[in-house]
C-alpha cells in the first residue's frame, strides 16, 4: 500500500534525524505552493528512488500540517489512493510536512532531489554548506542550476504535469520484477489530469503527459473497471474520452474550485510562491516578490471580505515583500448563466478568465518598473481595471498609505504562474537602461 511506503518512510527518516543520521538520507520535494503536482511528484519520486534505486529518500511536502486542509483537492486525491478519509483529519495523511522537523537550522539533511522546481530554498541551505541537489524532475523553466550533481537532471518545457515526467523516469527505469503500486498510478494520474484538464486536446497536455496516462492506467486502481481494453491504450488514446477519467477530473475541479469557505489570507497561501530577486538598478540587494494563485475572481472575492486590503497588507509584511502579486483563474457564472439562457436553458460552463492584481510596497523605483514592464508584456496582454468594476472601495493607485496597487483583466488565458513568473523577473533583473 501506498499509504504504508510514505508513513513507514516518515518514521523511519524522523528516528534518523532523532538520532542525528539524517545525512544518510535523500530528501525529495515539491515546490513551496504544495500543489497536487508537487506532493504527488515528491512522493512518487521518493518511492522510485527508494525502492528501484535502492537509496534511502523521503517525500517532504513543504507547508505544514494543519495547512493540507487548504488544498481540497489534494485530500481529495490522497483518499483515492488509497490513504482513507482524510479530508476531515489532514494529521492521518501519515506523509512529511515541514512542521514534523525542527524549527532550527541547519536542515537536517543535505541531499536533495527536486521535483515541481529546479532551484533549491535558502531555508535548506542555510547553515548547511554540504547541501547538495542529486536530481531534478521539473517542467519549468530551467535556471540551469545542479549540472554538475544532479542525476539524472529532467527538465522538458513545456509539459503539462510534472508527475508525468516523473511517471516517465518510473517506465524507463523500473525493471519488470519490481511492480508499480497501483495507488501510485492513481495518484500520478490524478495530478496528470488536474493539470491538463482530462488531458483535453488542444490545451495543456503534452506528449510526454499523454505518455504517462498510457503507462499508468493499466497499473492503476482504474484498471479493473476500465471501459475499453487496456491493449489499446496507447499516447495516442483519446484520454479526454474515457469516461472515468473525465469523473475524475470534474471531481478533482470542484473540489479544487471550492474556496468559499477560505479568508483572504488563506486564499494567499494556499497556492503560494515566493521568489528573491536582484533589481537591475539595485545590483548589491535583493528583494521579495510573492506570486499568489487563486481560482476566484475578484468580482466576488473583494465585495465579501471586508479586510481584504488589510489582509493583503497583512501578508506583504507578513512575508516582508517588496511586491505581491495575485493571479486569478476562473469561470465567469454571470456569463454562463446568460449564455446558458440565450441557448434555452442548455447548461453553460461559463468563459474562462484570468485576472491580476499587483501590490509594490514603499519602493518607488520598482513600482516604476514592474506596472510599466508587465503592461508592455505581449506574454500577458493586461489591460488596466478599476477596484470600484469589482465592487471594492476606491483606490486612487494606493492604500495603507505606502502600497500601489494596480488590478488588470489578462488577455493571454494560457498565461499561468509559470509564464508571470519570469516576465517579473526579467522586469526586475533586467539592464537598468531597459526602456519601459
């Protein structure tokens, strides 16, 4: 069983630690914002490296415990794998959070395999001068870092999930006498199909992620009850086709969509990122620039909260960051339901869109050059709105006396975290003579 690996491995890694053995061990993990990729990654990842390579790895996932909650989706996918009902007791999922290590530095381990990001936190260097990357699993951008340590060193952009390169690295490399536990396969295809939409074609699926469904299916908990004959499954297959993944996907949406019961700052840190920064204009200090992703749209999440500007003032200080910036991803109700009468009552799932929301702090100079930068990003087509279209209180372009603040619709849909990320940094890092 799944759940028996990651609980077994946990205890096993926190005895070490406890007996100061922690060296000894490889730890595997996601990035900072733990989404369903990132934990179902690490995990799989940990099992590969443990039981087919035979190198002692633990999954990490990096937020603490009572924060599992925030993520529905992921208890949602950890039930289907085999790890029971712990939508209502995140403490059962039996897997590693950072609150189960100690608070001080250093980290208690210093090897490490990266998978959902190929760039290695400060929080596990610090103090730690034999840290040390062993491999990177990734489907960002590649900051060309670990070249020399890291093996093997994966990075395939664009690919829709990094699970599926991970699923990949397993068919390629795990012999035919060591049996992929089913619920793995479940729990790789769960983060597959959150992350391509069911795998729909013409969006963010790729070739490597349609390879990994056709891998993983037939070693899933699916298999038994599979519609159509597992010999003719293949990268070809119309995933998007298959009735139980298009459940799954649909169960996996509304659970993740589901965010009425989250605050302000919940909804910030829920799938959250942070990046240190060097200003072009700026070159010996560095800055902090939050990326914030949330599946609402302003419209309804402003006029509800009646702190949210003290909120996001709260997190910047919170967080001590130069700059934040929320990206918002959801489907328009007010459109659907006008679309769904036009069409006679035929259910609509509304337009897609995408909103951002940028917050500099008492810096005058990157306000200067971030609002400018990210309005000329031809990757992002913004246009300027105003707070007062969502139903917030006016903003005459600043509140709390110091923040700017500048709220835009986002013309490009496909324009994810992943594409805003490195437009901010190549505003930020780039040469101080850039005409903006």
């Amino acid at each position: 069983m799944l759940a028996d690996f990651v609980s077994q491995t946990k205890n096993r890694y926190l005895q070490d630690v406890k007996d100061g053995k922690g060296g000894d061990w490889t730890v595997a993990m996601g990035n900072e914002a733990g989404d369903l990729d990132s934990m179902a990654s690490a995990i799989a990842y940990a099992w590969f490296a443990t039981v087919v390579k035979k190198s002692n790895t633990v999954p990490l996932i990096q937020t603490p415990h009572p924060d599992l909650q925030l993520r529905a989706e992921n208890l949602y996918a950890l039930s289907m794998s085999g790890f029971g009902d712990v939508s209502n007791d995140p403490e059962k999922v039996g897997v590693l959070c950072l609150d189960d290590l100690p608070k001080s530095s250093p980290f208690p381990s210093h090897k490490f395999s990266l998978v959902d990001h190929n760039r290695l936190g400060s929080h596990f260097t610090k103090d730690n001068p034999n840290a040390i990357v062993v491999s990177v699993v990734d489907h960002h951008e590649d900051e060309q870092l670990y070249k020399d340590t890291a093996d093997p060193r994966i990075i395939t952009v664009p690919t829709g999930s990094c699970a599926s390169l991970v699923a990949d690295l397993i068919h390629s490399q795990c012999p035919a006498e060591i049996a992929l536990i089913p619920e793995l396969a479940t729990l790789l295809i769960c983060s597959i199909v959150i992350d391509t939409n069911g795998l729909k074609p013409g969006g963010k699926a790729e070739d490597p992620d349609r390879q990994a469904m056709a891998f993983l299916l037939p070693h899933s908990t699916f298999s038994p009850a599979f519609p159509i004959s597992l010999v003719d499954i293949g990268p070809g297959t119309d995933f998007n086709d298959i009735p139980i993944l298009k459940d799954l996907t649909r169960d996996l949406k509304i659970k993740k969509e589901d965010v009425s019961r989250l605050g302000t700052r919940d909804l910030l840190r829920r799938d959250y990122k942070e990046y240190t920064l060097t200003p072009s204009w700026a070159k010996d200090s560095q800055i902090q620039v939050g990326l914030a992703s949330v599946p609402v749209g302003f419209e309804s999440w402003i006029p509800r909260d009646k702190d949210f500007y003290g909120a996001l003032e709260g997190w910047i200080k919170e967080r001590q960051l130069a700059a934040l910036a929320i990206l918002t991803s959801f489907s328009d109700e007010k459109e659907s339901k006008k679309k769904s009468k036009k069409e006679s009552g035929k259910k609509s799932k509304g337009k897609h869109k995408r909103q951002l929301l940028v917050v500099v702090a008492d810096d005058k100079d990157l306000a200067s050059r971030l609002f400018p930068g990210l309005e000329q990003s031809s990757q992002l087509q913004l246009e300027e709105r105003s707070f007062e279209k969502f139903g917030a209180k006016k903003v005459t372009g600043s509140f709390g006396g110091v923040l700017q603040a500048k709220v835009y619709k986002q013309g490009n849909m496909n324009a994810t975290r992943k594409v805003v990320a490195p437009v901010i940094k190549d505003v930020v890092e780039g040469s101080p003579n850039v005409n903006l």
